[in-house]
C-alpha cells in the first residue's frame, strides 16, 4: 500500500494472463464466391462450395473457426445450392430435348 492525497492506494499484482484460443480464420469471401461461380459458369464450385460451407459452419458451431464470416459462408451455400439445382434443371431440360428431338426424327421417317 502506498499514500496519495486521495487516500491509501493498494496494489495488485496480477497473474498470469490466460490465453485466448487461437480461432482459425473463416473462408465466408472464398466460399460466397465459390457459390457465385457455381451460379455462373461451374456447378462444381458450387458442390465446392456447399461442402465447405458445411464444414466451416459446423467448425463455427463447435467455436474452433472465426463466427465472424458465418453470413457470408451461409450466402455462399445458398448460391452452391442455387448452382446445383440449376445445373440438373438444365441437365434434364437437355435430356428431354434431345428424346423429344429422336422421337420427331423416328417419326419422320
């Protein structure tokens, strides 16, 4: 204890300081973009994109990844999914098509 004008100032002597867990940096930016791409021009970014999501989401939950990206990751989910169900739309789309153009021909002849 030390003597000041205002009084008896009393010290404490702290210990040690404990460390904050290391969280692993969030990949929000990398999987949003992977999900656009997925909407664009490659479905496999987006079966990328939604795995790593998964992943990332589940490391969040379980407090090991950085929670700050969390909108982002679920955005780019959403688009992967978005790109995949596009994708097979127009798979089966194209699949119709092509039937529907072998039966005019069968019949045209």
């Amino acid at each position: 204890m030390t003597d000041s004008p205002q009084g008896p100032i009393e010290t404490v002597e702290a210990g040690p300081v404990p460390q904050q867990q290391q969280l692993t940096p969030h990949r929000g930016t990398l999987v949003l973009v992977l999900g656009i791409l997925g909407i664009v021009c490659c479905f496999i970014c987006g079966i990328v994109a939604w795995v790593f999501a998964n992943t990332d989401l589940r490391e969040m939950d379980a407090g090991r990844m950085d929670p700050e990206g969390r909108g982002l990751t679920q955005a780019g989910k959403i688009c992967g999914i978005i790109g995949i169900v596009l994708a097979v739309l127009m798979i089966v789309i194209n699949l119709l098509m092509m039937m529907l153009a072998a039966g005019a021909g069968a019949m045209a002849r």
